[in-house]
C-alpha cells in the first residue's frame, strides 16, 4: 500500500507539471516582440476581433487538455476516481497552463521572468512536498495552488474536492493580481 501512495504522489507530481512546462515554454516562445504585433493580428468573427493573445492562450489550453488526458490515461495516477473527476481535474489544471503563461507574458525584464520562473517552481514543488509531508510540516505548502489541486485529485469526497478546487482557483487569482500590482508598480508592464 506505501508503494501505491508514493507511485500516485509521483505520477500527480509528473502529470501536474505539464501545464507549467506549456505555459512557460509558449510565454518564452511569444516573447515580447510580438507581444506588440498581438493586437493587429487575430481573427474577425462577427465583427469581433480576437487577438493572437487570446488564440495562443486557446492554442496553450487546448494542447495542456490534451496531453494532460494522454498522461492520465497512461500513468492512471489515482485509479479510484471516475471520468467526472478526470475532466474536472484536467480542465483545472489546464487552466494553471494559462495563467503561468499570462504571469510571464506580465513580465518584460529578463530578471523579473527569472524570478517569476523560480517562485512558479517553488510554488509546484510545494504540492508534492505537501502531499508528502504530515502535520504541521505541509502548513507552509498551503500557499500553493498545485496542493490544493493536487488534494482536490486524491481526496475522496467530491465536496472536499470542490472546496480544494475553490481555494486553488481563489489562491491562483490572488497570484494574478499580486503579479499585475507587482510589475505595474514597477512600470515593467
């Protein structure tokens, strides 16, 4: 049974990783030279213009949905779950690859993209550590949205499930509007 808890904290740790290396590797790869050219371009449908910033955010949502529900369906990383619970948790998660990309498209400076890079792993890390960890040691991982995603994926009951989701969701927002006042205040944006 120890060898089940390990291989579920493992494979949670190594699915959950995939909206962060998404988001970082398209924030890096839009890099702030078209950032400029993203409200000329898009698509006008219906006489609304979309920007190129929306459809990569779509483009980076739609490959984190899918590569996210390959890797679940290979590695089965908790195996009492139903398919509900896999969609809710994949649309979760593939929603933090889109707010690690707008938290790096925030940024200009290459030093403040490296700080962003370290605080988004550290925060990442702070889920597989809590889930290893007992109390009081995994007080400290609850600043993480990826914990509280990462229980909302093992935990049993679907009400605690959605309050964990609740409190990632709020804790992810918070980050958003941290990094916003942030960089603004900096004039970096």
């Amino acid at each position: 049974m120890l060898n089940c808890e390990y291989y579920t904290i493992v494979a949670v740790s190594l699915t959950s990783l995939i909206p962060v290396v998404y988001g970082t590797v398209f924030s890096f790869i839009y890099t702030d030279n078209r950032k400029s050219l993203s409200h000329i371009f898009g698509i006008s449908i219906r006489g609304k213009q979309i920007t190129a910033n929306f459809l990569w955010r779509t483009d980076i949502f739609i490959l984190s949905f899918l590569s996210l529900l390959l890797a679940i369906r290979l590695l089965n990383p908790v195996p009492s779950e139903g398919w509900l619970r896999t969609l809710f948790i994949i649309i979760l998660f593939s929603s933090e690859s889109i707010v690690v990309f707008s938290l790096f498209k925030l940024s200009c400076s290459r030093f403040s993209c490296v700080i962003l890079l370290i605080i988004v792993l550290l925060i990442f890390a702070a889920m597989p550590s809590g889930l290893v960890l007992h109390k009081p040691w995994n007080y400290p991982m609850f600043i993480s949205p990826f914990y509280w995603l990462g229980w909302s994926w093992v935990i049993p009951s679907a009400g605690e499930s959605f309050a964990y989701a609740a409190i990632a969701c709020v804790l992810t927002a918070l980050y958003i509007l941290a990094a916003r006042f942030f960089f603004r205040r900096r004039g970096t944006v």
